[in-house]
C-alpha cells in the first residue's frame, strides 16, 4: 500500500530530486558497498510520516534506521526541505493564486512521548509531554508556515513569530491583511501586535459562544485535520530534534499542498500525468 498517491509523489519527488545536492564519489577505489539510492529513502521518509513509529519499524533490507537519518540529516543540512516547501508553495500561488487577504492561526497540540528540545507539559494531557503547532494558513487553508513549540506554552506569544512565516512571499502580500482569531487571543497585547505590523484582525470574544462555521476560521481546523489525519506523526512525535521536526513538517506541509494544487488545477489545467478522476 503506497504511503502517498502516485499522482501526487510523483511530481513531488522530481522537485525533490533536482535539490538534491551532488555526491561525490570518495572511495579510491569505488569497491565500497553501493549507496542506497535516494528514492527509496524519500519513500521511507514519507513512510513513516504517513504511517508513524520508529525508523526501526520501517527499516528492512532495502534500507536501514541509520542510512534514514544520515540521509535525512545531510538533506536538511542542504536546506532541501525547506526549499521544496517553498517551491511548493510558490508554484500553488503562480497556478491556482493564494488568498493573502485572509489569514487564519491557530494552534494544535499533539504528544511528544520521547520528549525533546521543543517538548513541554500538555494541559490537555495529564501532564504528558507533547508539543504545539501554532500554524497559519490562508483563506483557503492552503498551510502558509508553523512554529513548534512546547503544549505548555500559550499562543499567543507566538502569534508574532508565526505571522513572520509572511515574509518567505515579500512582495507579493496584498496591502491589507486581516487576521482570523479564537478567543484564545483575545487581548489586548495581540491587538497591539496586529496593530504595529499593520493588520485588521477578527477576533473571537472571550465568553462568547459562535459557531465556528459562522466565521473565516474554519479552514485552519480543516487543515489541522489534514494533518492529523493523513499523517500519523503529527499525532505522537517521536522526534526530538526541533531542527528534524521542522524540516519533516516542511515534507509534510508540501504534501498537503501539492494534493491541493493537483485538485484545484484539475478542472483548468492539462498536462502529461494528469489523474484521470479528480481526485
């Protein structure tokens, strides 16, 4: 059972590809044991950002735990992840256009069981290690970008950090920007904030009970849900490196929005792998 459609790995993967940096060949003689092709590594990785667990749990004869993340670690040094996120993203507002206008943040809270450098104590869980994604998505829900933290740890302080994400698109933000908040940020500090970087904000009243379909920010729910369903890593980390996470979550969030681009470009746009059902 493949862990991501083909139609959607596919073109991921030739982006993936092309960033991938050259390795040079350093045995003198060239009798060493042949190098794991980097293929079936990307398909381990999404693997077990799909699937969850260990990296023992999806090691086997093709390719070990170890060769995972040596690989995965001479990726993120070469900012590949990052930079197929942002390509991806890139290629979604040339193709289909994002909806810039309309931000959404939120935050959500999932279990960190080997801790970590990012790990805290979730108020949701017994005290229980875990960790919160305090992310923003635009009016569609397409995932604009994220900042982990610990589950201890309110968001709004973060709301700044996370509005920064912006700045990977420069110029092409439009003039006016609103911002869609729970009550959770209700204050006046985060107020001030939307103030100084100049934004309109909607924000729900602490106290106030509205249905969340009566707002704009039903789409970050929707994309939390994304993520929580259709990859099981985001529901228990095991990682502890804020470094690793941030890069998986970057592999994960072009996922995510290649799925979107292929969708939503169905109807207009034509090309050789086109899926022959809408998917």
């Amino acid at each position: 059972m493949p862990a991501v459609e083909a139609w959607a790995i596919e073109p991921l993967w030739v982006q993936f590809e092309a960033l991938l940096p050259p390795h040079p060949e350093t045995h003198p003689w060239g009798c060493h044991n042949p190098r794991i092709p980097d293929r079936i590594v990307f398909d381990k990785l999404v693997a077990k950002l799909v699937f969850g667990g260990s990296y023992e749990k999806h090691a086997d004869q093709s390719c070990s735990a170890t060769t995972m993340r040596t690989r995965r670690n001479e990726w993120i040094a070469a900012g590949v992840f990052a930079g197929l996120e942002q390509i991806v993203l890139e290629t979604y507002d040339r193709v289909v256009g994002l909806d810039l206008a309309d931000i959404t943040v939120d935050g959500q809270i999932t279990k960190a069981p080997c801790g970590g450098e990012v790990a805290g104590k979730s108020p949701i869980d017994r005290g229980k290690l875990g960790i919160k994604w305090s992310r923003m998505t635009d009016g569609r829900g397409i995932p604009l970008g994220c900042v982990v933290t610990g589950a201890n740890r309110h968001d709004s302080p973060f709301l700044r950090p996370t509005l920064e994400k912006l700045g990977r698109f420069e110029l092409a933000l439009p003039e006016q920007i609103t911002v869609h908040l729970d009550a959770g940020y209700d204050s006046t500090v985060t107020r001030k904030l939307l103030t100084e970087l100049g934004c309109e904000w909607r924000i729900q009243p602490k106290g106030v009970g509205i249905p969340i379909n009566h707002t704009r920010r039903w789409v970050v729910e929707r994309t939390n849900s994304w993520y929580s369903r259709g990859f099981n890593f985001t529901l228990s980390c095991t990682e502890r490196r804020a470094v690793v996470i941030n890069s998986l979550l970057a592999l994960m969030t072009a996922i995510i929005v290649i799925r979107r681009l292929i969708r939503e470009a169905w109807t207009s746009q034509r090309w050789a792998a086109r899926p022959a059902r809408r998917p």
